[in-house]
C-alpha cells in the first residue's frame, strides 16, 4: 500500500485530504508544519507527500528545499498544495523543486490522477498534473455558483 504524507497547517484541510486518500486506498500519515514534515519523512519514508506552502515554522518553499538538498530524498515526489490560484504561481511552484501543483479547493480527481501520475500507477503517464488555466476553472466555478 502506498503511503501518503499530508503536510497541512489547516485540521479541516487534513482531515478532508485524508478522507479521499483513505477511500482510494492509501495509508496517511500527517504532519501539520514543513519541520514535522521532515521528520516524518525521516521515520516512515512515505511514497509521495503533499506539502501545503502556506504553513508555520517551515513554509512549503523551505521544506521542498531542505528535501532536495538531501541526496537520498531525491527521487520523493513532492505535490505542492496550494490556495494561491494566480498565473504564474504554478511556474514559480515547478520551479523550486515541486513535482507537481494543485490548488484548493481540491478536487479529487485531480488530486488521484496527480498521485497516480508521479508513483507510476496510473497509464497515461504523459498526462502530469497540469490545470493549464486556473482562472478558467475559477470563472467555471463562479458560474455555477451562480455569480
Ligand atoms: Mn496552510
């Protein structure tokens, strides 16, 4: 079973995190800032990890940083989890050592295509994490909101 680290300052945000992880099929576990993170990562080496960038003591920015400088951490997919949903982010994200980007609200099939993509379990491995055009998706969901 794959494990999944959710590094997330927010209680309701893990918690729902944890919820769709749990129903595809994976173990979790937590961290609620970049330095629990670390250690973590350190004790129980899970599979891939969701790293939020907005966090107390250790940003998610730090953390990505401190992960690549480790040799033996190289190859750990880190998910940038994101509320920023302004062009351009996206770009600084995959920049800075993230492996892919997704931004709140989460949808849940972005969320398991994107896991699937980097721990090589799903078919279509060209297709990486990609919502090309957030501000689309944000007039999508202002629409039906009704706004
Ligand atoms: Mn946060």
């Amino acid at each position: 079973m794959n494990e999944v680290l959710i590094a997330e300052d927010n209680p309701v945000n893990r918690e729902l995190l944890r919820e769709l992880l749990e129903t595809r099929g994976y173990s979790v576990v937590e961290a609620c800032n970049g330095e629990e993170a670390l250690r973590v990562i350190d004790e129980s080496r899970p599979d891939i990890l969701l790293l939020d960038l907005d966090m107390p003591v250790l940003d998610g920015f730090a953390t990505v940083r401190r992960i690549r400088e480790n040799p033996s951490l190289a190859s750990l997919p880190v998910v940038a989890v994101t509320a920023y949903a302004m062009q351009g982010d996206r770009e600084k994200v995959l920049a800075s050592g993230f492996n892919g980007y997704l931004s709140k609200p989460i949808n849940a099939g972005e969320l398991a295509r994107a896991i699937e993509c980097l721990l090589g379990t799903r078919d279509d491995q060209d297709a990486l994490p990609d919502r090309s055009d957030p501000s689309q998706a944000d007039e999508a969901r202002a629409a039906r909101n009704g706004k």
